[in-house]
C-alpha cells in the first residue's frame, strides 16, 4: 500500500499510458504561420564600421608621443525575417502608461493612461533602436626620458637612460553580441506557441488518432497579446554603445643592466553599461499596502490575546483594524463593507503560510504578492516571485485578481504592467563601474640562467548593484556603485584587494658553457647540461563576501571581520567561517514565529547574532531588500588568502644542432594548500534564507574549493622539441 503511487506509475509506463503531452509549434519564416514542431528560424544582422587614425613622432630625442583617434559606428541589431515580436516603452508600461519623462508611471496605482500590451511584430530591418553616431575614441600615450642631473634627483633617478616616465589614456567601446538581443526577443511572445494535450481519459501509445497534435491557431493576428507569465522585453530608444575611460601613469627606474622596477596607477571607468530595468517592481507604499500590513500583523497579535484564534481578519476586537485591501483579494469584497467584521470569511484569514509573512521578528509583506517566502532573484523573476509561485499571489492568482477588480482595485494596484509577470524590461545604460589600483612590478631579463618577473597589486573595483542577470535590484532609488563581491546581489565579479605573483626561472649554472663541468664531453656533458627549475607562486588577499542586507547584533564590522575566518570542527571534519555562537543564535534570530510570544519559533536569540533587515522599527520599501533603510544594505568582508605555488624541474639535452628531448616534473600546488570559498549572504539565498525550513547549520558551512589545482598534483612529462 504504501509504494501503490510508484506502482501505478510503473504500469502506466509498461502499458504505455499517457495522461497529457506538451509541445510547441513554431513559426515558419516563410509563410509567416505556426507549424507543429516546425523548424524556427532566427535571423538577425548587425553592422559594424571602424576608422582609425595615429601618429607617433619624437619633439624631442627624449621624448615620444603617440596619439590616435578610432570613430567606430555600431548599427543596431535587426531581424532579417518576420520572426521576433519587439516592445518598446507603450508595450512595457501598458495600462499604467508612459509618463513625461518617456518611462511608465511607476509606483502610481490607478493611473491607466495606456492600454493592455500588445506586441507588435518585429519586420524585417527595423532597427532595434537608434543608431548611436557620436564614438570618438582618442588614445594618447606619452614616453619621456628625462636627461641626467647632478643633484640629488639626479641620483634617484640614476644614470641617462635608467629613468623612463610613461602616461597613456585611451577609450574604447564594447561590442554587444548577437545573443544580447536575440534572448530578450526570444523571450517575447510570438515566435512560439505552447501547446498540451489533456484528454478526458488517459489514451495509450498504441492509439495513433490519440496523439495527433492539438488544435491551435495557425495564423498569427498581430498585435500579439502576451501570455499571463511571460516578460516583455525591448531597447531604450537612445540607448547608448558601452564604453569605458583607461588612464595609466608610470615610471620605470633600471637596478642594473638587466633589472627594472616599474610603479604605474592604473584606472578605469566603464560608461553606459547595460542594464535590465523591470518596470513591474512590485509597490508597497504608495498604494497603502504597507500600512495595512502593518494592520494585519497587529490584528493578528490581538485576535491571539483576546482568544480569537490565529487569524488576522478584523473581528471588532480591541486592536483590530479593517483591512480593506486584504479583504477586497480575498474574498471581492469593496472598501465601503471593511468595516463589517463578518466579511471576513474563509481560510486565507488563518493560513499558516500567510501567517508565517505576519512574522513580527521579519515580515515580508512582498510574499503575499506570490505566497512565497523565497526571493532568491526578486526583480528579475517578476518582482518577488518565482516561475511556479507567481500564480498563487495577489497578482498572479486569477481568483484574487477577478476579486480585487470586483472589489474596485486597479489591476495596476502592485505592478505597472500586469500582462506581464515575468516582468516588464528595457535595457538602457544606466550601469557604471570604476577600477583603482597601484602596481609595482619587477622584472629581470634573462641573463646568468636567471630571469624573473614579480608584481604586486593593490586595487579596489567598484559596479553599479545589478543581479547575476543584470537586473537592477530596484528603480525606488538610484543603485548605488559597491566593491565587487561576485555575489548574486552585489556587482558582477569579484574584487580582489591585493596580488602578488612571482614567476622565476633558473637555469643551472653547470655543464656545457659554465664553469662547473663546462670542460666536460660526450655522456657527462649531456648528463650534466640543460638543467632547469621554474617557480611560480601566487598570493592574494581573500575573496570578497558579502553577507547580505542583515542587521548585526552586539558586534561591529571591526568585529565581524576580525572573527570571519576558517574554523574546522575537530568532531565532523567541517569547515565554517564564524564562531559557533555567531550561527547558532543567527539560526535563533532567523527561526521567527508569527503566533509565539516571543516573535521567535524557538529560544529568543542573545549575545551577537546577525537578524532580518525587516523588523518591528522597519521594512524595506524595495523587493530585492537591499536597499538598505532598515539594515546594512551590503555587509562586505574578506574571506581567508589565496595562496598556491607551482614547482617545475626539467632537463633538456640535446639530440642534434636543432633538436632536443626535455624530460620533467611539474608539481602544481606544491604545498597541498587547500583555498576554501567562504559561505556569504547571511540571511539570504546563499547561506540562510527567509523561510525557516532552511535555516540550518549546514547552510554555513564552507565546502567549496577555489582555484583550478585544489590538491597538489604531479605531472611527469617528455617533450621532443624541433
């Protein structure tokens, strides 16, 4: 009885059973119609031109000057069939409406100046926006060797010639791939239409006429109206081609004939990066939401003390309070009956998961959008909610959304553009990002069998807040440029502070041409010529890790830092990153309760601790909770140091004038370092989520490795070289 599940899907397979099938048809390039698993053709073209001047001339013996000028033309990125479907700001903003500034009237419930979206078809050569004419792109570069001087400069500077000042400026701009438009496009409805088969009854594999294709609208009545849980996708009409501003500034001093040290600041700042920006960011303040929810959380709190039960409907109850918006998605109910405690009806007034988003200790007010306490990529998936949860909220539920607008609501109460809840996009270039850094190199010829090359650098890089899918986090404010932590909520990429490195090669000064052996002949000279040993290391400060928009409790960031590092549990092998106490009250914190007492599930946390950024004082007004009214938007450390040193011994001995056989080992991370990848984003998706059932122990501990070479490895080899 218990496996009867598992045995009735067994017979369903052997039997050929088939109880629904999903397909697609595809438009056809040709006849501009659907066919039923036909072949989809995306055709598309971008054109690119490039004019470049440069001259190089010396004023002086001492001095060079390089200057160049590139005008480069990207045309924009145009089908060349029928194919694609296109949006631009009419299609994304939909009812709500362009405003005066040419965006959508965001954050403004109830204002519908536009109509339901519709896409229309994208013809072939229509460009995707306007052509951007204006990319200059001059170059500079500046070499001086001053003369010598007898003073005390002179002697800093050394003899003629040791001396070298080197500056350069350069621009240069990006070039988008075709993939960077044909996905959003692809993303559009039109080029194809889902389709499943659900019979009354189960049909069998054996019955033909049983699986022919469903029945589907061939022709396509363009403007098309978007599927309910599909994104809208387009370009800002004058979106601009990317481009990013180098500055080096230098001086090379020689140590001798055959050694130099260089010093150089090296910057960089990118320009008009793009970015997603979806308009369908989910508001919860000016339509009032906010407050209400503040209302239910305490109408939950009395109806519990006054003996009501765990509910958060108005009862009349003392410390009750109506809550009209609630009531109008739940039960269709308008604002003028709120005050009627028996309009309260039905179980989504006492439903555990609702009541859970009520958490005193971390209320998520976003949740009921979607019923979801998960959001892992907010504004990206359609403002709080995922693939499979966004048809269960207010907006997504086609019960809720049927009783709001019976109730008086407007279907733009939460989003701009309700047709659309995967989200509604246009790419601009709204991103910025910025390098600093100090190097200082040194570098030895080789001479004497020895040649080497160390560095050091110390840098600091900075980007415009966006998602792993270039999304940004919320359009409530401006994103501000953070260090460049490589998590999911931070900028794209990681910024490491510093580096060293140091290659060094030596060729061992016996056998043939040297003094040691150097009279030797036949065997012995081969045995003792053509020795090598090659050394390259690598240290680096450790990986920045950003722990989350989370408030910290009895510590500082001094703190923080100081007790972020490797500990290993001696009992379970396991490596975390913060004091056992740390995590277990941050479990503490984090395990609320919407009905207990305390606010908490289990033990009140103590002592230090890191909470939710939502709270009792505070909520944050944004989806992706990082903009940081209520916490520390971005709580960035740095992780353990990275260090790996690779060893190389061969012999080369020769065949003939021109050939040889070079036999060794490489031993790459020669010490068995092993370089662990800290655990971050406390309260977040990637360490301790929202949602109770996965905030555990395990989510802080540290398993993985960074580097290509995790353990020492071995490598015997023999090359023959002509």
């Amino acid at each position: 009885a218990a496996q009867l599940t598992a045995a009735q899907n067994l017979y369903d397979l052997i039997t050929g059973r088939v109880s629904s099938f999903s397909s697609e048809a595809r438009i056809d390039e040709n006849s501009g119609t659907y066919a039923f698993l036909g072949a989809s053709m995306q055709r598309a073209r971008m054109r690119e031109f490039d004019l470049y001047v440069q001259d190089q001339w010396q004023p002086r013996s001492n001095l060079t000057l390089n200057l160049g000028l590139r005008y480069g033309r990207q045309s924009p990125f145009y089908p060349t069939n029928n194919a694609y479907t296109h949006a631009g700001m009419t299609e994304v903003c939909g009812i709500s409406g362009v405003s005066a500034n040419g965006t959508c009237n965001l954050f403004q419930p109830g204002v519908q100046t536009g109509q339901p979206t519709k896409l229309p078809q994208y013809t072939s050569g229509t460009l995707a926006y306007n052509t951007d004419t204006n990319n200059f792109a001059p170059t500079l570069g500046v070499v001086w060797v001053p003369e010598h001087r007898d003073d005390w400069l002179g002697k800093l500077m050394g003899r003629a010639g040791d001396f070298v000042l080197r500056a350069g400026y350069a621009r240069n701009y990006s070039r988008a791939g075709l993939s960077d438009f044909t996905t959003p496009f692809s993303n559009n409805t039109g080029l194809t239409q889902s389709l499943t088969r659900t019979p009354s009854t189960v049909f069998l594999f054996r019955d033909p006429g049983a699986l022919a294709p469903p029945s589907f609208d061939a022709t396509p009545s363009y403007p098309l109206a978007p599927s309910l849980t599909s994104s809208i996708n387009g370009f800002a009409a004058n979106i601009q081609v990317p481009s990013a501003d180098s500055v080096s500034v230098g001086v090379q001093r020689a140590l001798d004939r055959n050694t130099a040290i260089e010093v150089r600041y090296v910057g960089t700042w990118g320009h008009d990066i793009w970015l997603n920006q979806n308009y369908n960011e989910f508001d919860i303040f000016n339509n009032g939401f906010v407050d209400e929810f503040r209302k239910a959380q305490a109408n939950l709190q009395a109806n519990i003390a006054a003996g009501r039960g765990n509910t958060f409907a108005f009862t009349g109850v003392p410390g009750t309070s109506p809550l009209p918006i609630f009531l109008a998605y739940f039960n269709g109910v308008n604002s003028v009956s709120a005050g009627d405690p028996a309009k309260y009806t039905g179980s989504n007034w006492t439903n555990s998961t609702n009541l859970g988003f009520l958490a005193i200790r971390n209320p998520n007010p976003f949740a009921f959008a979607c019923l979801s306490a998960g959001t892992s990529n907010p504004v990206g998936s359609g403002a709080g909610c995922s693939a499979t949860t966004r048809q269960n909220g207010f907006i997504g539920n086609a019960t809720f959304r049927a009783n709001a607008a019976a109730a008086g609501l407007p279907a733009n109460f939460f989003i701009v553009n309700p047709d659309a809840l995967s989200g509604a996009f246009i790419t601009d270039g709204v991103g910025v990002s910025r390098y600093n850094a100090l190097q200082v190199e040194m570098r030895r010829r080789l001479a004497g069998g020895l040649q080497a090359q160390a560095s050091y650098t110390l840098g600091r890089q900075y980007g415009t807040v966006a998602d792993t899918n270039r999304n940004l986090l919320t359009l409530r404010a401006p994103s501000p440029a953070l260090r460049a932590t490589g998590d999911a909520g931070g900028a794209v990429g990681s910024d490491i502070t510093s580096t060293f490195k140091l290659n060094v090669v030596y060729d061992l000064p016996i056998g043939e041409g040297h003094r040691v052996g150097g009279d030797s002949n036949g065997f012995v000279s081969h045995l003792l010529s053509g020795w090598q040993v090659g050394v390259a290391s690598i240290i680096r400060s450790g990986e920045l890790i950003d722990l989350g928009n989370v408030r910290m409790v009895g510590m500082t960031k001094d703190d923080l830092q100081g007790m972020f590092q490797l500990r290993f549990d001696a009992v379970g092998n396991h490596v975390y990153m913060l004091p056992q106490e740390v995590i277990d009250q941050t479990i503490n914190a984090f395990n609320v309760s919407a009905t207990s007492p305390t606010g908490y599930a289990g033990a009140p946390p103590s002592g230090r601790y890191f909470a939710p950024a939502n709270g009792p004082d505070c909520i944050e007004l944004d989806s992706a909770q990082r903009y940081g009214a209520c916490a520390s938007q971005s709580l960035v450390v740095t992780g353990p140091m990275f260090g790996q040193t690779d060893l190389l011994f061969s012999k080369r001995t020769k065949v003939t004038s021109r050939t040889n056989v070079q036999v060794g080992v490489n031993v790459l991370n020669l010490f068995n370092q092993p370089n662990f990848i800290p655990v971050g984003q406390v309260g977040g998706n990637t360490s301790i989520s929202a949602a109770n059932a996965t905030n555990v122990l395990s989510n802080y501990e540290v398993t993985q490795l960074a580097g290509t070479n995790t353990s020492r490895l071995i490598e015997l080899f023999m090359r023959f070289n002509w």
